[in-house]
C-alpha cells in the first residue's frame, strides 16, 4: 500500500464513504426499489446476527422473504431471530450455526443445503473478521482469508446449482472500500510471506479477492446476477471491535448499520440492480470504479484465473480431507 493510495483512498472515503456520503447519495435513490414483495424467494444471508447482515434479513423478512440465516454466534444469532420474527412477523426465518473460518464444515453445510432445497434465489456473502494475529488451521489457511474468501467461494461454487433453478439469481459479495488500497496477490493470495502479520492488510487483500471472485463468477454464470458491494464506513460491531481507534476517530461521522446495508439490501431484491450489469462493484445503488486512479491495481486475466485457480484447489483439498 503506497502512501499515494493511502491518501487519495481517505479523502475519498470522507466525501463518500461517512454519513454525510450516504446522506447525499441518497437523494438520488428511488425508495420504491425496495418496497418488493418477497414473498416465494428464499435468501441466505452469512452474519446476519448483527450490523449489515441483520438489516439486510430484516428487511428481506419484513417483505416476506424466506431466510436463512448463517451465524457463529448461537445466542447473539438466536436473539437476532427473535428480533426479526418480533418485528415483521414473518416466521419463515431459519437458522444455522456455522463458523466460516472452518471450510470443512462450511463445504459439508454448502452440499446439505444443496441436496435438501431445490432452490435459492440469493446469497448474501456479507459475514468477515480481521484478525490481527496469523492464525493457520490444519489445512494451511490463514484464518482471515478461510472467513473471508475462501469459504464464501465454497458458499458460491456448491449452492450454484440451487440458484440457477432461480429466476435471476442472485449471488452479493460484501467488500470493503479498504479493498481500494491493494492489488490482487495471485501469487500469495493468503499473504502467507507477510512479515509481520498485517491484519488490516490482510483483510483489505481479502476484500480485494472479493471484487475479483464477482467479477469472474459473473463471466462464469451469466445468467446469474453476481455483484460487490462497498457499504461505506458504517457504525456496525464489526467495525467496533476490529477498529477501535478508528471507529473513534470517526465517531459521530459513520453510516448506521441500516444506511451500510442499503446498498446490499437493494442489491438484493430490487429490479433495478438487475439492469445495471453483471460482475460490478457497487457503492450507493450505483457501479463504481473498482480502482483508484494512478494506482496501478488492475490485474491480468492471468493473474485472475491463477487466483480462481487456486481457490478450487483449495476448495478440493478441504473436499478431500472430510
């Protein structure tokens, strides 16, 4: 991350990202994107026991979706539901436990989930960590990036076939605008060289992988909508506890979890998301550009297919290790 990126990433993070940005953007926006009956259409939501995750199941419930949602956290998950049943009486809310930093069991909940449903219509990848210690499991992934990355492509890959028996479905990657400071590491895509351990930068590459997995998934399944979405500088628990400093620096400046989630939320169930194009990345309802200017961080098909690559092959791996 030069010092280059790093300025031109904050600056436009204070126009854009902070409340002030969503509070501007938003008189653009046309609210009846989101008044959308739900009703028949199943959503998987990862982390929506809090913060972005849980409005976003909330609002999907409120319109009469059917939801799953995917959780570490049995009481905090368990609370959540009781919440979102309470406020939109909505009963067809359903609940699994699953911590995504063990691809192993998140690969045995993916093919479960496929064998027993015979559809989906969207998948919300929105659940992540930074950790600020390297952490390797017994399979060699380092423990941000199994979270991040890899167990949301095992998501991806394995529940496929579900949506496409899905009219238009849909498959959302939450990311991060931090994602602006890196450029894909096709050779060390788990950062497994850094020294020290940089947890922010970890979780900035995985966000960055992100982008790059929507976009190839796009050109992979046409006929399912795939997309990333940056949900501003929010004021969510996430963000609390991963950076605190930070998240008092900006007190007062940050989104509510309800104005991060919009994005992900319209993303999800509008009409309108639908015509703007395949495999972008959002901000605000809106594609986005997904670089700096100057900041030499595109990649070469080469490098993508190398990275895509590598996340089947770590996919296999976990497959065969069960």
């Amino acid at each position: 991350m030069t010092l280059y990126r790093k300025c031109v990433w904050f600056m436009k993070g204070l126009r854009e990202y902070t409340k002030s940005g969503y509070q501007s953007a938003s008189k653009n926006f046309n609210d009846g994107d989101l008044d959308v009956d739900c009703s028949g259409k199943v959503y998987m939501i990862t982390g929506a026991n809090s913060g972005i995750g849980e409005s976003v199941a909330q609002h999907v419930a409120k319109c009469g979706g059917t939801v799953h949602m995917v959780c570490r956290n049995a009481q905090t998950a368990e609370e959540a539901k009781a919440r979102m049943i309470e406020k939109t009486n909505n009963q067809n809310i359903y609940l699994h436990i699953l911590d995504l930093a063990a691809p192993q069991e998140v690969y045995k909940f993916a093919k479960e989930f496929a064998e027993k449903n015979n559809k989906l219509d969207v998948l919300v990848n929105n659940a992540g960590c930074m950790v600020h210690e390297k952490r390797i499991d017994s399979y060699g992934n380092e423990y941000n990036f199994a979270t991040n990355v890899l167990s949301p492509h095992i998501l991806t890959r394995l529940l496929t076939p579900l949506l496409i028996q899905s009219n238009h479905g849909r498959v959302i990657m939450v990311t991060s605008g931090g994602m602006l400071l890196e450029k894909l590491d096709s050779d060390d895509p788990q950062l497994l060289k850094q020294e020290p351990f940089d947890g922010v930068r970890s979780y900035a590459q995985n966000k960055r992988q992100m982008v790059v997995m929507a976009e190839q998934y796009a050109e992979e399944n046409p006929n399912i909508f795939h997309a990333s979405a940056h949900p501003g500088w929010a004021d969510t628990p996430s963000v609390r506890s991963a950076l605190p400093d930070f998240h008092k620096r900006m007190e007062g400046r940050l989104r509510s979890s309800e104005e991060g989630a919009d994005t992900i939320t319209w993303l999800s169930i509008s009409q309108s998301a639908l015509a703007q194009g395949n495999g972008k990345f959002y901000q605000d309802r809106s594609p986005v550009n997904a670089h700096l200017p100057l900041a030499w961080t595109h990649s070469t098909k080469e490098e993508v297919l190398k990275f895509i690559s590598y996340l089947d092959t770590s996919m296999e791996k976990v497959k065969s290790s069960r």
